[in-house]
C-alpha cells in the first residue's frame, strides 16, 4: 500500500483561500473582519431542519410526505444540529486560545 503524504502549506493555503472567498468581498478586509464574516454565516446556518419552504404544484403532497417523513428524517438532522453547535462553541475556544497566546507574544 502506497504512503500518501500531504503537502500541509498548500491544504492550509486552500483552506485559507475559502474562507477568505466566504468573507468580506473587499480587498482590504482584515483577518478579524473575515472571521467575523465567515462566524455570521455559521450562525446563520447551523440550524439543519426538514422544514423547507413548499412551491410549485406537487406542495400538498409534499406537505404530505414531508409529515410522513419527519419521524425518519428529524432524528439525523437533531443529531447534525448538534454536532453544528458542538463545532461553533469549539471554533470560539480555540479563537480565544490564539487570541491569548497572540498577546503572550
């Protein structure tokens, strides 16, 4: 079995790039305004859920699948909101660690 290696720079740049593409569209936007940036949008959409807008003509039986459904799809989407929140409060500890480490310097 062939070792896999992975060039760290270059993931942590993408990783980097992304987060910048989510951010402030703004050439000058700081790193604490990107940061704010990508938080908003986290918070905006941690929140997984079943309920979806209904349009179109199919809307009364998709209403109708939907509370069908809703025993089978709402315990995973319990679960993914969850571990969302989980992932959110352990970004913010993690920032306030750097945070403090960068003043220690």
């Amino acid at each position: 079995m062939a070792e896999e290696t992975t060039d760290v720079a270059a993931l942590f740049a993408r990783l980097k790039g992304e987060v910048r593409a989510s951010g402030p569209r703004r050439a000058d936007a700081s790193a604490a305004q990107v940061r704010l940036s990508a938080r908003d949008q986290a918070e905006r959409l941690w929140v997984v859920s079943a309920e979806r807008p209904i349009a179109g003509k199919a809307g009364p039986l998709k209403l109708l699948l939907r509370r069908f459904m809703r025993w089978y799809v709402e315990p995973a989407l319990a679960d993914q909101r969850a571990f969302n929140d989980a992932v959110l409060k352990l970004v913010d500890d993690l920032d306030e660690r750097i945070s403090r480490l960068e003043q220690r310097k």
